[in-house]
C-alpha cells in the first residue's frame, strides 16, 4: 500500500440513534380514562370529551339497556293498575250514590220525633241519616283525591260552592260545619260500644266525676231533641272550648252538602277526634284568624289542646291526609301555609294550625276602577 493510500481518511460509519418507543397505555375495561393525549392546548380538549362520551356506553354497563326496559316495563304496569283503581272508585262512588238516599231516612226521623213513645226509634233513624251522609262524602272525597289527576280539577272543584253574602242558596257556615262534626263526634264518645274511646271514656268520666247514662240522656234531650248547639253542650258539661273566628272566618259561606263541605267536615272529624282522644279534657281553644305569607292570605284555623305527656298524640297519620290535601289546593309545600303541628312540652300544650288560601273559601267579586273622563 503506497503512502498516499495509507493517508486517506476514511470516514467513520456511526449508526443511527435510535429514539426509544414509549409504550401506548391501553385503558382497562370499564374505565373511562382517556387515552395519552400528551401536551395539547386547551382548544383540544374536546378531544378527550369526544372519547369519554364514545366511551361511556359501550364501558360503563352493557345492561342499561334491560335496566331501561324494565323500568319501562314496570312504569307501565304501575299505570295500568292505577287506571284500574281509578276504574274501581268511580264504580264504587257511582254505586253509593244510586243506592244511598239519606233524606228518605231523614224524613221518616222527622217524623218520629214529635212522638215521645218513639224518641229511641227516631235516635236509631238520626244515627243511620248521619252514617249514610257521612259515607256518601268520605266517598266522593275518595273520588276526588284518586280519580282527579289534576290539582286545578281539585280547586275547580272546590270554587263554585264559595257563595256570596247576599245567596239565597242553601249554606253552611264554618261554625255549623264544626258543630256538626263535634256532634258526630261527641255521639261516638258517649256510645259505650265504641270501642276507640273505651279506655278514654272510662277514664274522663272518673276522672270529672260523671255518669255515663246520664251523660248520654242530657246530650240526647238538649242536642237531638231541643237542638241545643253541640258547641254549647260539650263546653258545658264535658270539654271547655273556646272559640274565636274572625270577621273573615265567620264570612265563610259554602254550598250545603258540596265538595267544600265535605272537606271541611272531614278535617274538622280528625281533628275533634284526635282532641277526645288524647287531650285532658281541660281546654280547647280554637282561633280562626288571617294571616300573610309571602303575598298570599291565608285563613288560618288553630287547635290548641292541653295533654298529660307528649306520648298521648297519636301516630298523626290523619293529620299527614290532611296535609296532603292542603298542599294541592294551597300549591304549596310549606308547614306553615297547609298544616303546623308543635309539641309544646314545658307547657303541656298540643297545638295543630290548618290554613287555607282564602280564595278558596270566601267569594269575592272582582273590582275594578275606572276612570271618569272630565
């Protein structure tokens, strides 16, 4: 090899880097992490919001779709068996009303009553009236609270029985409804085969020094014969009430024998029952006042009895009824504007507040104003 060869350089041969492979992390199942988007700007993260709504159905649950089915499935059951109670209730409603004609036996009643040798004849008639009047409401209320699906059909309802001050139609007044109702239930409070009120009765007659019989002779003499206002009778001689309306409350004038009737009646029945029941038989105070709430006025009607301890209130199951009802046709949620129940126990004091709006139950004309041109 010559020299000049032995000087030529030959270049060196280097292979080239190699750059290492990072490895692609593959999500597991029913993950939804995205996949290894490295750095990206922020206007490219919709990306990884494309690939977890891609994601989500087929990761998530495979069996959505039969859980969807199924609720669908039982939905659909759930609207057939309601159809089929409604179907019931108007059948039963409809029934009552073609069979049940309390005012043949209010008649015969009249009747007997000027006729001394009958006066247990026309008590036996008077208890079949008020049981055949008190079924035909209690199932038109059926009626109203399963059948009427819309709360407006429930306040339509209820409307055009309000009747102005100056109606010649048969009414009701509050106090009649309450007196009505106080009777009914002072009649199954003197009734020994009542069972609900044994222990109580026993009880209350010990414990004011009463008989029984003679109790029941007086009620009978001077409320079902004489007609002396149950109010009246009972605050005399077995519960002291007191009752305070105001102008507003003693302005209620509904239809005689209508749905706001029925209502009312029924409202009034739990809650004198509930007072017979579990109060000591001291005071009943009942105040009947308007009040604001929220720029709506409310007539508001307060129980407010005295008990022995706070266990003796009961499971208030029918005072949960009531609110039901008050929360559809006062549309509203709230205590305070359908029904407040308040425990007092330093004073011994059970107290439950109904309210109603009062558009529901007093009548008002609208008024407008004009202007006289000059």
């Amino acid at each position: 090899m010559s020299n000049d060869e032995s000087n030529i350089m030959t270049p060196s041969i280097k292979s080239p880097k190699r750059t290492p492979v990072k490895k692609t992390h593959i999500p597991k199942r029913n993950t939804i992490t995205p996949p290894q988007l490295g750095k990206r700007r922020r206007s490219n993260e919709m990306d990884n919001r494309d690939w977890i709504t891609e994601t989500i159905p087929r990761t998530v649950d495979y069996g959505l779709d039969e859980k969807i089915d199924e609720l669908t499935q039982k939905n659909q059951q759930l609207q057939e068996t309601q159809r089929r109670l409604q179907g019931l209730v108007q059948k039963y409603t409809h029934t009552l009303g073609n069979l049940l004609f309390p005012d043949r036996i209010y008649r015969v009643a009249q009747k007997l009553k000027t006729q001394p040798q009958f006066h247990q004849e026309y008590l036996s008639l008077c208890e079949a009236y008020h049981a055949e009047v008190s079924l035909l409401q209690q199932s038109e209320l059926l009626r109203i609270r399963h059948v009427v699906d819309n709360p407006e059909q429930f306040k339509s309802l209820i409307y055009p029985e309000r009747l102005s001050a100056d109606s010649t139609a048969p009414a009701v007044t509050i106090r009649q409804i309450l007196n009505d109702a106080l009777e009914q239930v002072t009649t199954r409070f003197l009734n020994e085969n009542y069972a609900k009120l044994h222990f109580v009765r026993e009880r209350i007659l010990t414990q004011l020094h009463l008989s029984l019989s003679a109790l029941q002779q007086e009620f009978e003499t001077q409320v079902l014969f004489e007609e002396t206002d149950a109010l009246t009778w009972v605050n005399q001689n077995l519960l002291p009430i007191r009752a305070d309306f105001s102008d507003r409350w003693q302005h209620v004038k509904l239809k005689k024998g209508g749905y706001a009737e029925a209502l009312l009646y029924s409202y009034f029945d739990e809650l004198l029952f509930n007072v017979f029941k579990y109060s000591d038989y001291k005071q009943l105070t009942l105040r009947g006042y308007e009040q604001e709430i929220d720029g709506v006025l409310y007539l508001r009607l307060s129980w407010e009895n005295t008990y022995v301890d706070d266990t003796a209130n009961g499971t208030q199951k029918g005072l949960e009824g009531i609110r039901e009802d008050l929360k559809i046709l006062n549309a509203s949620a709230e205590k305070m504007t359908t029904l407040e129940v308040v425990t007092d126990k330093v004073l011994g004091v059970f107290r439950v507040t109904l309210s109603l709006c009062k558009d529901l139950l007093i009548f008002e004309l609208p008024k407008y104003e004009y202007e006289i041109p000059l």
